[in-house]
C-alpha cells in the first residue's frame, strides 16, 4: 500500500515539473526506479507488463534536470528540441514561442534529414510551410494537448491544406505553460506510423515541457540581463570615449582662452604704456598752452583787444578739453585693465554736491539755467572715493547743462532707499530718443543734439561715469521723454549701513 502511494507521489511530481522532488525520492526509495512506467491510463504497472512502446521516465528525467541547467537561450533551444525528437518518437519538431497573437518559430528538427537542430530565432509561424499552423492555433486556443494518431483520416484537420498537402500519420501538439499563462507550443510529427504517441510518450512530452517553460523563461531573463549588460558596457565606453573627447575638447579651449587673455593682457598693457607715455607726451605741450594762455587771458604783459582775447579763449578752452579728454581715455584704460583702484571712505554728501553744481554754474547762469539742489534728510554720510563720486557728479551736470535750452533747469535730488544714497541729475534739455538710450553709457557714443544742434563731447563721459559707479558696486541707468527732458540716476552705499 505504502509503496502504492509512493508511486502516485512520484508520478504527480514528474507531472508537474518537480524534478527536485522526484530526485528526492528516488534516492530515499531505490526501488521506485523499478516502477516508473506508465499506462495509457496513468496506472503504474510492473516491468513485467511494459511494451517496447513505453518510454523510461528515468531518462526522461534526467532530459529535464539538463535542460534546467541551460542557461544561453540559443544553447537550450537546441537541447531541447534535440531531447523531445529523441525521447518522444517523433521523426520532425518545432518550438513555437511567443504571445498567441505574435507565434514565432524559434527552433526546428528533422531526423529524415539530419541530425542537425537549427534555431531560426522569431520566424514568424504563418510563414513556414513545414507544419501545420491551423493545429498550432488551435492548441494555442485551447490551451490544452492534441494527439492525432490518423491526422489523415481522423479528427477536425483532415481537410487542413497542410495535412491534405504533407499527409502526416502522427502529429503531438502540446501547449508549454507558465505560471497558467501560455508562453509556447511544441509540435511533434511522426510521418511512418499511425499511433506514433503513446500516452506514455505524452507525459514525457508534458515533463520536457513543464521543464522547458522555466528554463525558457529564465534564459530569456538571462539573454535579456546580458543584452542590456553588453549595452550598459557599449554606452559607458561610448560615454567615457566622449567625455573624454570633451575634456580635451575643453583643454584646447581652455589653452585657447589662456593664450587669448596673455595677449589681451599684454595688448591692454601696451595700451595703457602707450596712453601714459602719450599723455606725458602731450600733457608737457598742453600745460604749456594752457598756463600761457591763461596769462594772457589775465593780460598780465598788456592788453588785448576783442578779438585777440576771443582768440585766446578759444585756445584756453580747447585745451582744457584736450587735457580732459586725455585723462579720460586713460582712465578707462585703467579701468578696464584692472588697474583702478578706489579710496573708500565716509564722506558727508551735501558739500559734495555743492562743490559740484559751483563747477557748472558760471555756465549755467550765461544761459539762464536755474540749478536747484533736494537731499533727503535722512541721507548725511556715505561711503565712496569722494574724487571720483565728484567726478561722476561733473560729468552728468555738465551734460545736462550743455543738452538744456535756455531759460530751462537743472537739478540733483537725493533720497534714501534702505541703506542707500539715491542720486538723481535731472534736467529739462532736449532728452534722448528710446532707441538711443540701450547705448548712451558706451565709449564714444554722441545719441543726444546740442542745443544749436549740433553734437558736441567726446563721447567719454558717461561711459567713464558709469564704470565709476560699478567700481563702487552700484549702477546708474536713464530715463527720458524725448523734448521734454532727462534723469540720470544712481546709488552709493550710506556710511551708516553696515557693509559686512
């Protein structure tokens, strides 16, 4: 009785796949391997009883225990269509795997031929002539195995275009399920004999499938982990060949910059050696006109007439704006190479801007221009290097002065906002066009028409103004009504504020 059930036992596990088990008893329960042959039915019956048709699930067994051990997809495709023509009696087989709406040949035997397996990875089915897809599909739909032992004369496929064409005695189609969900087919035909699949030779056709459909799975798994792997390694060498193409790439343009800024700084210092060595040059001459015209605009050595004195105010006046116009362009080559540094300190503001409107006031009242003077309060100190803040102040009341009409008015107002100054230089001149006001602050650039209209300046003195005001963190902008007058403003920071 024991050894009855020992016998279900085994049996039920070579059913569903559980070569472990199967092993397990074995090597407990030695005699079982003299028992291990099955009926049409499914009853274990002696070895005296076995026919030549029944199949040695010992071998069958082992079949399984080698396809499990498989892990190249290719590798055991062929293993395993070799194991079912050998162990099934079929004379031609095929593995069909894939979705049932997406059926793919992968692997193919035939014995009348050769011996050889040939793995044709994803053909479609519809495309083989070689088997029938009508019973494919129908196995597919159902889930389940057919055995034909007559395809010809028997069964709902004698009239199938395949089998009318090849007429094939015996056909075995099973389904290879996982996890109860279909993941292929295998077809068996056996072309010399009716009744070629037995049941026994069905159960090892079901064992080698229950078998196969993990295997199969994990292969795929494994093929699938070392494709993305080998891509992994093709994108980190690509990636690698890259970045390191761009670092060089970068390396070339970093020596490039380098190079670049050497001469840069070697220009910008011949530069200013030249605009020091000029200046020199020119302001020895200049001082000299300057100072002797200025002697005799006092007519110190006798009188001039109208004329004369015209004349020499003419040449006292073009050299001052010569000597300005030197000392800006160097400047701003120091400037621009760095090699201008500010004296900051706390300063009171209000005797600043006194001094500042003194300058251009003789200038002014010549033409009727009332300068008017507005400080907040609250607004006393600030912090800054007080020559250059009176010269950025200069430079904006004399262009304001000099683009007012007549009669017009020029003003400074100061307020605070947080811990800054807010300067503003307005006037009721002539104003600035929209489009102009995008390039009044650079170098050289005249946007604004002299009240006789014509332009006058050098084109510095706002550029200059306005690298004074970043040289102390600030910044200055413009707002103007073209006719109706200008505001240039700009901030410093309060002597009373903490600047940490």
């Amino acid at each position: 009785m024991a050894q009855s059930y020992l016998m279900e036992a085994r049996h039920a596990y070579l059913r569903w796949g559980a070569l472990a088990k199967v092993a397990a008893l074995e090597a407990q329960y030695p005699q079982l391997c003299t028992h291990t042959l099955l009926t049409p039915r499914g009853e274990a019956r002696p070895p005296a009883l076995m026919t030549s048709n029944q199949l040695d699930f010992n071998t069958a067994l082992k079949a399984a225990q080698a396809i499990s051990g498989e892990m190249m997809l290719e590798g055991l495709l062929t293993k395993l269509m070799r194991m079912l023509l050998e162990n099934s009696g079929a004379q031609r087989g095929f593995l069909v795997l894939g979705p049932a709406e997406a059926l793919m040949i992968e692997a193919e035997g035939d014995l009348t031929q050769s011996n050889d397996i040939v793995v044709n990875r994803s053909c479609p089915l519809e495309t083989n002539p070689n088997l029938s897809a009508a019973i494919v599909h129908y196995v597919v739909r159902l889930q389940r195995s057919v055995v034909l032992h007559d395809v010809t004369h028997e069964g709902p496929f004698t009239t199938d275009a395949y089998v009318t064409q090849y007429q094939p005695q015996s056909v075995l189609c099973a389904p290879i399920m996982h996890q109860n969900h279909l993941s292929g087919v295998i077809y068996l035909e056996n072309n010399l004999t009716t009744g070629a699949f037995t049941h026994e030779r069905l159960e090892v056709v079901h064992l080698l499938a229950s078998q196969a459909a993990i295997a199969i799975e994990n292969a795929s798994l494994y093929e699938h982990v070392a494709e993305t792997n080998a891509r992994l390694e093709d994108y980190n060498r690509t990636l690698a060949q890259k970045v390191e193409e761009r670092t060089e790439e970068l390396r070339d343009k970093n020596r490039e910059l380098e190079a670049a800024n050497e001469m840069i700084l070697a220009a910008t210092e011949r530069k200013i050696q030249f605009f020091s060595g000029m200046s020199h040059e020119l302001r020895a001459p200049l001082d000299a006109v300057i100072g002797f015209s200025e002697v005799l605009e006092e007519q110190t050595f006798g009188s001039l007439n109208e004329q004369q004195q015209e004349y020499v105010n003419y040449i006292l006046t073009s050299g001052n704006h010569l000597l300005s116009l030197i000392n800006n362009l160097l400047e701003l080559s120091k400037i621009d190479a760095g090699m201008m540094s500010l004296q900051l300190n706390p300063f009171s503001l209000r005797p600043l801007l006194e001094g500042s409107l003194l300058i251009v006031r003789e200038q002014a009242a010549a033409r009727g221009i009332r300068l008017t003077m507005e400080i907040d309060e609250q607004v006393d100190r600030i912090v800054g290097d007080e020559l250059r803040v009176k010269q950025i102040l200069v430079n904006l009341l004399n262009n304001a002065v000099k683009f007012t009409l007549d009669q017009g008015a020029v003003g400074v107002r100061v307020t605070r906002e947080g811990g800054r100054a807010r300067i503003a230089v307005w006037d009721t001149g002539v104003g600035i066009a929209p489009e102009d006001t995008s390039r009044i602050f650079d170098e050289f650039q005249q946007v604004g028409q002299h009240r006789s209209g014509q332009v006058k300046g050098t084109g510095l003195g706002l550029a200059l103004s306005k690298k004074f005001v970043e040289l102390h963190g600030g910044t200055i902008g413009v707002e103007s009504t073209l006719g109706q007058g200008s505001t240039f403003t700009f901030s410093l920071m309060l002597a009373d504020t903490d600047r940490t």
